[in-house]
C-alpha cells in the first residue's frame, strides 16, 4: 500500500484552519494568542469547535453585560478575564440551555454543555498558567452531569435485512429507486465496510484506492487522533469492495477526486454528509424505532466483536480508541449481560425430579 491518502485529510485540515481564522476575527486579540498556544496539542476540528464555543460565550457578555456591551467583541483586552465571576459562568450555562441566535432557536443539552465549559476552562487555564490573568473562574463551576445513553445498534437479524435492503432497493421509494439502480453496488460496499470494520465515517470518506491492500485484506484509515493504522477485513467486506471497485476503475473522477474510492453521483469524493444520508435511508427500511446512523453501525461492529471476543482491549484496539475505559464505558451493558449469563450458569442444587 504505497502513498497516503494525506492528501484529503490536509484539504479537511485547510478548511478548519480557514474557517477558525475567521471566527478569531470576530472576538478579541488574545484569543488568537490562545489558539495558537494550544495548537501542538490539538486538532484543527478541535480548534475551529473551541472557536465557536469561544464566540458563543463572548457575544453572551456582549448582549448581558451592560459594561461590556459598549466595546465591540473584537477589542476586548485580556483583562476582560478577570473581570467575569463565577455567577457569569454559571448564568453563561443556564442561558445556553436556550437561547435565539440570527432568529433561530438554539439549545444545549449536557454533552453540549461539557465541551463549552471545557472549551472556557482551556481558555482560562492558558492564561493563568502563564500568570497572565489572576483569577479562574470556569474551575469553580462544575461540569454538568454526564447520563450515560443506551447503546443504539442493529441486533443481528436487522444487519442482514439492511444489507439485503440495500442489495435489492425494494423497501425504496420510486425516486430513490432510480438513483438506486446506479449506486446499488457502491452503496452494498460502503455499508458492509462500515458494518465490517467499525471505521468511522470520516476514515471511510477519506479512503484512497491505493489505502486497500487485497493482499493481506489491509485497510490503511487516517484515525482521529491524525495517524495512520491497518484495519482488516473479512471475505464479505473483500467481495463487496471488489466488485465496487471493478466499477470504480472505469469511472472518470473529478479533479482532486481521482483517488477517492468512494464517489458521489457527481464523481467527487462522497462526502460525510452524503454516507449520513445513505445509512439513514437504508437503516429506515429495516427500523423506525432507532435512529441509526453511520456511528450507529460502528457501534454495531463493536458489541458484535466484543461478544464473539470478550477481549476488551481488542475491540478498543481495532476502534481506535486511545483509552480502553472509553471502550468499556460504552460496552459496559454487554458486560452486565456476560455477568448475568455467568450467574444462571451455576447450579448450586439439581433441579428435582
């Protein structure tokens, strides 16, 4: 598997890196002091986030903050920081819960939350470190409490009825049966590979026909925290790309598309919003009652692999997961399963005649 598919991650990387410069724009100076100071250890995606967050927080204080409201975002200085109290923070929080923006409604549940006091708290936690400000508000506010979801997956049976319902198009709409006709066998191979792997849809969006080694049945997936690893895969994942790709190898891309593996109607790389919408349309035939989407079948491969392995550490290790208890938090339910299995396994007395 020679080269890399750098090539798609470096244009993601330009336009995250675009659009966080013109966010730092709109708010003040030493914000841009901040997300230069925090780059080494962060990604583009996570800064352009921290961005936002940022903005959110600062046009907050411009519109509740009777003082502040006088100074445009933009000119505030650093010592700005030191004046929010621990009373701001915690009001900051409870506004974001709702709140109307450019004439929409926007909200924030508890995941929405934690990443914006997490996003305060790195801001703050900078300056302080270096003994710029004196005081650190967002540490005094707790972090709101984190419920635990419910693991949404497809049980077995409803695997193979979404990739039969893909192979036949028949549960479809008219309309979605003629773009059907078309990318029937690129649609069976995405969604096996992503049902086969467990890779995230950004890693599949972002595969290079050079990144599939049918030698060893390798995968080279560029993962989140900006490496490359092999992933392998399976017959059925090996059958369903070579078909694909005896189709894609007479198709003409678009430029800068030449090397995608994956292509839209259009023959540009497919984009992560467009395999969204393909799972959703798919997954729709087969259940109304979950909200499947393309993490919802990597989260299929991954129950499925922990309980054919019960090896923890391996499914953590294939999902790419850095930490094996972010692997455990989410499988914890299948090891209360393999518990109570374990506990109507042992007789302590034969049932009587």
């Amino acid at each position: 598997m020679q080269g890399n598919n750098e090539k798609y991650y470096n244009e993601q990387d330009k336009i995250n890196i675009r659009k966080t410069r013109e966010v730092l724009e709109t708010l003040p100076r030493f914000c841009r002091q901040y997300i230069r100071g925090i780059e080494e250890n962060t990604s583009t995606r996570t800064r352009l986030a921290y961005a936002y967050d940022l903005r959110t927080f600062f046009e907050f204080l411009h519109e509740r903050n009777r003082a502040l409201a006088k100074t445009e975002i933009s000119e505030y200085k650093l010592e700005v920081l030191d004046r929010i109290t621990r009373e701001d923070i915690e009001e900051y929080m409870e506004y974001i819960t709702l709140y109307d923006k450019e004439g929409k409604e926007l909200s924030n549940e508890e995941f929405g939350k934690a990443r914006k006091i997490s996003a305060l708290r790195s801001l703050y936690n900078y300056f302080y470190k270096a003994e710029l400000i004196e005081t650190n508000p967002p540490a005094l506010v707790k972090t709101p409490k984190l419920h635990e979801h419910e693991i949404v997956r497809l049980e077995p049976d409803e695997v193979a009825v979404m990739l039969d319902s893909v192979e036949a198009g028949d549960k479809l709409t008219k309309t979605q049966k003629k773009f059907h006709e078309k990318t029937k066998i690129r649609d069976v191979a995405l969604v096996t590979l992503l049902l086969g792997t467990g890779i995230r849809v950004s890693e599949c969006v972002g595969l290079d026909l050079n990144d599939i080694d049918f030698n060893t049945n390798g995968l080279r997936v560029h993962r989140k925290g900006g490496y490359d690893t092999i992933v392998y895969f399976g017959d059925e994942v090996e059958a369903a790309l070579r078909e694909y790709l005896t189709q894609r190898h007479q198709m003409v891309a678009a430029d800068g598309s030449e090397n995608a593996v994956f292509l839209s109607l259009q023959n540009k790389r497919i984009s992560v919003r467009a395999v969204e919408n393909l799972v959703k349309k798919y997954a729709s035939t087969v259940t109304t009652l979950k909200k499947i989407t393309p993490h919802k079948l990597r989260s299929t491969y991954g129950t499925t692999l922990y309980k054919e392995s019960g090896d923890i550490y391996l499914v953590a290790d294939v999902l790419g997961h850095k930490d094996v208890n972010t692997t455990r938090k989410h499988y914890a339910a299948q090891d209360d399963e393999n518990r109570r299995r374990a506990a109507r396994m042992v007789r302590l007395r034969e049932n009587p005649d």
